[in-house]
C-alpha cells in the first residue's frame, strides 16, 4: 500500500488529533466527578474481600446474620472503672445513636458496657459474687487489674456504612458526657479500624496525587525538553487516573484501600507509552535536522507503533492476570487498570502525532535561528548539525554505551553474576508471606497502634476469633448437657497459652453440678440454669450467645482472643487452638461440630488465598507474555532467554522480602505481575531495535550498542518519570501506599538495570544466537567486542 502524501498525511494527524481533543473534552469532565463519586464509596472490610462461595466466608456470613456481633466497638479511657458512674453515663448518651429518627436511620444497633455486664452477674438469678464476677468478665469486659472497663457499642449496617462520621459523633458524645478529652477516648473494633483505614486511603489520594502528577510533569519536560509534547502525556496520563477511579464507581465495586493504587500506576504506564513515542519521533528528528515534521511524525509512528503495542500488550497481561485472584478488589484492580492502559494508549496516539508536528515546526524555526546566530559568530555549525537542544541526547546515548561496553566486554562473567544474585534470591521466595492485617497498615505511633496497645495493656487481648458449637436438634437434647460441654471448652480455651478475653453462655451462668448429684441443691441450681438458657427474656438470651439457624441446629457461640503481636503466627496459633477443641467436640456425641470464625481465620484465610493466586496468577502472565516473546523473536528458546531480565527485577525484590521476612500488604502484592508488565517493556523496544540493526548486517556486540544507543534515553527516562513520580506517595504514613511506591521505584530500577546491564550481556555472550534474526548477516553471530573497544 503506497505512503499517504505529506500533505495527505498532515490532514489525518490533524483529524486524529481533533478527534483525541474532542475525547478529552468528553472525558476530562467524566474523570473529574466520577472519580470524586468513587472515593465517596470507600469503605475497607477485609473480611468481606474473600469470594461469598468460599466455606470461610459463607461461615463468616452466617455468623454474622445470626450473632449481629462482628461490627462491635469498644471504648475506653483511664478513668473507666468499675462502680464508676462515668461508664454508665457514657453508655446513656450513646442510646440515642440507637434510635431511628426523621433525619437518619439508627446508627448502632445497641450498647452495653462491663459495668451492665457486671451487674447483670451481681444480680438474681445468676447473684455471683464481686469477686467471681470480675474473674469471669477478666480479660474481655474488664482488666486484669480488675477495676478497668470499657463501653460496648454494636453498629448498625447503615452507621457501619457512615462508620468515619458514625465514630466521629460517638468519641464526641462520650468525650462531653464524662469531660475526658477526645485524645484520651481509645476505641478498637472493626468499625474504629475499617473507618481508619477509609480515611487514611482517601487521604493518601487527596495529599500525594497532586505533587506526583507535578512531579512527573517536570521530570518529564526536563527528560523531552518540550512543554508541548509533556503537556499531552500528562493530560492524558491524569484523565487516565480520573477514568480509571470512575471504572471503579461504574462497576458496582466500593473503593478501598487495594484500589486507591489504581491512579498513580495508570499515571506511570501512560506516561512510559508516551515517552517511548515521543523518543522514536526524537530520533527521527536527530537523524536529519532538515527533516520535515510530518515525516519525522510519520517515521516514529511506523517505528514505534509495533513495540508500543507490544509493549502495551505484556502490560496488559501482566494486569489481566490478576483478575486470576480470587480476593475481590485485587482482581478488579487488574481488569479496570487493563482496560485504563488500553485506553490511554489509544488517546495518546490520536493526540501526539498532531501535537509531535506541531512541536516539529517549533523546533525548526529554533535550529535555523540557532544556524543564523552561528554564522555571525563564524562558528562551524552546518545545516547538517544536530538541533542544539538535541545535542545532550546524543551525549547521554554515548554514555549508555559506553558504560554498557565495559559489562559487554565479559558477557559471560556478567551473566553467571545476575544469575547467581537471582538464585539466592528466589531461595527466599517459598518463605515469602502476606499480611491484611489492619493495624499493621500503620506506623508504630498512629493513632490505632496508640488505642490497641492501650486495650491490651488495661483489658487484654484484642484479636478476635469464635468457635461456634453446633447441636444437631437430636443431639443431647438436654440444655444442661449442652452447657457443660460448652463450659468444657471455655475452660480449656481459657487455660491456653497466648489466649485470653474468652467470653461465652459459660460467662453468664453458675456451673452446673455434677451428673451424680442428687442433692436438693443441685436440682435447684440445674432447674435455675435451665430456666435461663430456655428463658428468651434471660439475660443469657439477650447477650446472644446462643442461636438457632434454618436447619434447627442451636449454635452456641464462645468469643476468644489473641494478643496483637506481629511476633505471633496466628496461623498456627489457630491451628494449635482447632486441634484442642476438636477431640473435645467430637467424644462429646456424633453431629456434634465446631465452626471457626471471626477475625483471625478471615484474616489467614485472606493472606492464604492472596499468596496462592498471586503465584498462579504470575505464572500465567509469564507463560502468556513469554509466548509472546518467542513470536515477536521467532524462537521458542530465544523467548526464554529474553524472559530472564524480566524475571530479573520481580524474583530479586520479592525473593529479598522473603529472604528479610517482609510480609507482602495489600499495596505491594499486585506489584509482581504489574512489575513483570512494565519491566518487558524495555525488553521488547531493546530487542525491536537490536534486530533491525542486526538485519542491517551488524553483529550482535555493534547492534546491541546501537539498540541501546537508541533506546537508552527512553529507558532512563521513563524509569525516571515512572519510579520518581509515585515515590511521592512514599511520604504517606499509611503502609500500603507507601509499600506501593517503594515497591515500584524498586521494581523498575531493577528493570532498568536489567535492560541495560544483563539483556546486552546476554546478546553479547552466546545464548545471544538465540535472540538474533534468522535472516540476519552470518556476522551478526560474530563476537567483535575486540573491534568496538579498540
């Protein structure tokens, strides 16, 4: 098919270009209040990230609907004692949060406190002692001092949903009703977390997006040195963060903190498109001063429009694969932040050839006024002369070679060397862990690290976890016996090392006498403890610890907790606490089961499943982007070989991690399949212009540095741009933002490294035969590194 004319072919980049004007026209207002939509919706529950199919969480579900006691906060303060008359009048003025009104739904569903607790107990029927009441609420409702306490307050579905304004009110409340600064009012809970975590989240988006847009921007026009060319990769680059926040809003899904990472990456692939585009028009510019701009235009597109594709492509994958993981928001993050690469790509290429002719003109009109101020000063500048502002480019490319030369000149030493640091560290990948934990997500002195020492310095424990133990309807049909078996495991989870804050029916009611008691005592204190676990009125009942699901079973519920230490496997804790009560259950009779859930299986489970998928998940993006790779190369050997420095960067920081016991969060896990995306990147422009040097009859040493001559500056430059522009997130205190930007100014120096130190390597040493043309020049094979040093 014959080229277009200039003329014919100045028209079209005109079109598309009004065409990119108009869409961004449309998109930018779209991006701009969608994307504020979507950050309205954020709402963080870990527990509820698990697929609803899953046994764990459809056992979490079920609890929750029949016990209502999942979304529980606790408070507290110094002065909260017991036979305080602060801790009731706190309690009385949170009662009005339980009350629907004209304006607003009822934000808690109830509120109680160890003070109501204790004189419940001290009460008839139960009338325990003091001191037996305080041995029994120890460790849950009151503290091993035994005086501290604490107020109860369970949320509604609709105050969790307002949970950040819904904790405002009631630190206020309580703060005014016993005069205690609002500073010294501590609470803990899901609802405390999940509103922590919401805003720090949107916190993180609203502080650092700003500054690492301007950022990227100056790197960028410092890196182009066009103001032009910079604008339309920045423009597109932020409607590409806005749209990617609305994908978010369109689809259903609420935000949270795994998607709050959505726009500084959008930001950072777009930009690395554009500065890879902008590079082949600047070289078609350098190659001939005289050129005109809409063949210097139309040479980059030809050149660059087929590795950008690529590139754009194995980025994609790298996304798409995580759509493989079965935790809800990291498989949306990868489909929608696909789809925001597909986009922003197809903007930048109806946007940048218009704005690269314009930017031609410009720059003509610069070179011959600078050729005019040469001739007045009799200096020996000629037509033929790079544009001034060109000039450093063509220095930095000398530098990338020569530097590279030196590593070239022992290609095998430099091969065996990445390959020894790859292996050890992909021995620290099988210890490599995750963690979504919560509190972890903090700093050592945040707020919520402050509350949760505080709760198990002066209450106890604060990591719940629940066994439910289900009675079939025929299974010991008497309550008695079904309450002795429940105190059996009370006691025995109380006994437990590293578990405290057990709290069950056991709590609530006097021991039952042995089975051989006759006395009249005994059937009277068995007649008393029946009455109240079949009373629906008693206030074992309305503490709602035992239920009855659809099938019949009566479930009975025991609440325990670990300690919060980062030095504890709760894992295996876990384990230890399964393998106790089972045996326990299973003498008792058969049908006769336990359910384990609440906070800690969730969580285990969640760090099981995001460490699996991830693996699988990587896995099948290499796999596919390594098929792609034997295509573009035409060599099923040749796309492995390719594959290593793009393994190179992922297998060393992650290994690292394992190897220093650094737990994967959720900011830094997508980072492996994005990583591997970003990192062939480089690979596939690199070994696009290696092999068009290579068919020119180079040999590989030649056409590997005048690949990297070529490409240097794109790399360093979008490494620049890509790594330094989200490191401003790195200031955040919360983790996962901050993990995200270390991580990736990690990843893609380590990509950059490998592109420009072992892939020349390889095309120098002789795996290099596999990554060169079949139709290139028998000396393409030859090793003439002598010939180039010399």
């Amino acid at each position: 098919m014959p080229l277009k004319s200039l003329g014919d072919q100045a028209t079209t980049y005109r079109v598309r270009f009004c065409i990119g004007l108009l869409a961004v026209c449309i998109l930018g207002p779209l991006a701009a209040r969608d994307s504020t939509r979507a950050l309205s919706t954020m709402y963080n529950a870990p527990a509820l990230w698990l697929p609803e199919d899953m046994p764990v969480r459809k056992q979490y579900d079920d609890f929750s609907k029949l016990f209502q006691g999942q979304d529980v906060l606790m408070i507290g303060w110094d002065d909260a004692k017991i036979g305080s008359e602060e801790v009731d009048a706190a309690a009385e003025a949170l009662l009005p949060l339980t009350q629907a009104t004209p304006d607003r739904p009822a934000h808690l569903a109830g509120v109680s406190s160890g003070q109501r607790v204790y004189d419940v107990l001290t009460s008839p029927p139960t009338s325990f002692s003091d001191r037996a009441t305080r041995a029994r609420l120890k460790g849950s409702l009151i503290g091993e001092d035994g005086e501290q306490t604490i107020v109860l307050a369970t949320f509604t579905e609709h105050g969790n949903l307002n949970r950040q304004d819904v904790l405002a009110e009631v630190r206020q409340i309580v703060s005014d009703s016993i005069g205690v600064p609002e500073d010294e009012i501590y609470t803990a809970g899901p609802p405390t977390d999940g509103a922590l975590v919401d805003a720090e989240a949107q916190g993180s988006i609203d502080r650092f997006t700003l500054p690492s847009v301007i950022v990227g921007a100056l790197i960028c026009v410092f890196c182009l040195r066009s103001i032009v060319l910079t604008a339309i990769i920045i423009v597109v680059a932020v409607i590409g963060q806005g749209m990617s926040l609305a994908m978010v809003l369109y689809s259903g899904i609420e935000m949270n903190a795994i998607l709050i990472v959505l726009p500084p990456l959008v930001f950072v692939l777009t930009a690395s498109a554009g500065i890879h585009l902008c590079n082949y028009y600047r070289d078609a510019m350098c190659s001939d001063p005289n050129i005109d701009p809409t063949a210097a235009t139309r040479q980059a597109m030809q050149a660059g429009i087929l590795p950008c594709w690529l590139a754009a492509t194995t980025t994609i994958i790298g996304l798409g694969s995580l759509g493989l993981v079965r935790l809800v928001p990291v498989s949306a993050f990868g489909f929608i932040a696909a789809g925001s690469v597909f986009g922003t790509l197809l903007l930048l290429l109806l946007l940048l050839p218009g704005a690269m002719q314009w930017h031609g003109k410009r720059h003509r009109a610069k070179h011959r006024a600078a050729l005019a101020k040469a001739r007045k000063s009799e200096t020996s500048e000629t037509e033929d002369d790079p544009l001034p502002v060109e000039k450093w480019r063509s220095q930095i490319g000398h530098a990338w070679e020569a530097f590279a030369a030196q590593f070239m000149r022992y290609p095998i030493i430099v091969v065996t060397f990445f390959t020894i640091i790859t292996a050890i560290a992909a021995s620290g990948l099988p210890q490599l862990t995750t963690s979504v934990n919560i509190p972890r997500m903090f700093p050592e002195n945040s707020r919520i690290r402050t509350d949760y020492a505080w709760f198990e310095e002066h209450i106890g424990p604060t990591i719940n976890a629940e066994v439910v133990v289900q009675f079939p309807p025929d299974s010991m049909p008497d309550s008695i016996d079904r309450f002795r078996l429940v105190r059996d495991v009370d006691d025995h989870l109380r006994s437990t090392d590293l578990v405290g804050g057990v709290f069950s029916a056991r709590s609530f009611l006097p021991s039952p006498p042995s089975k051989k008691s006759r006395s009249i005592r005994s059937t009277v204190l068995e007649a008393n403890i029946r009455k109240q676990l079949e009373d629906p009125d008693s206030p074992l009942q309305d503490a709602g610890y035992i239920a009855i699901d659809n099938q019949g079973n009566q479930l009975w519920r025991i609440s325990f907790r670990f300690p919060f230490d980062e030095a504890i496997d709760y894992r295996t804790e876990f384990q230890r606490v399964q393998a106790e009560v089972i045996p326990i259950l299973e003498e008792a009779g058969e049908g006769i089961s336990p359910q384990f859930t609440g906070g800690v299986p969730m969580t285990t489970e969640s760090q099981d499943v995001l460490l699996q998928d991830l693996f699988r998940s990587f896995l099948a993006a290499f796999g596919i982007v390594a098929i792609i790779m034997m295509l573009l190369l035409r060599s099923f050997l040749g796309g492995l070989v390719a594959m290593f420095p793009n393994l190179f960067p992922t297998i060393t920081l992650f290994g690292t991690m394992g190897l220093l016991e650094t737990p994967l969060d959720i900011g830094s896990v997508m980072t492996a399949s994005v990583a591997l995306g970003i990192a062939v990147d480089g690979t596939i422009h690199f070994l696009t212009k290696f092999q068009n040097q290579s068919r020119k009859g180079k040999g590989r040493t030649e056409a590997s540095l005048a690949a990297l001559h070529k490409c240097g500056p794109a790399m360093w430059q979008t490494t620049a741009v890509c790594a330094i522009s989200p490191l401003v997130y790195g200031l955040s205190d919360f983790q996962p933002t901050q993990r995200f930007a270390f991580m990736m100014f990690g990843l893609l120096l380590a990509a950059l490294i490998g592109d420009v130190l072992l892939l020349p390597a390889l095309l120098a040493s002789p795996l290099g035969r596999f990554l060169t043309p079949k139709t290139a020049q028998s000396k393409a094979n030859a090793d003439n590194i002598s010939s180039v040093t010399r």
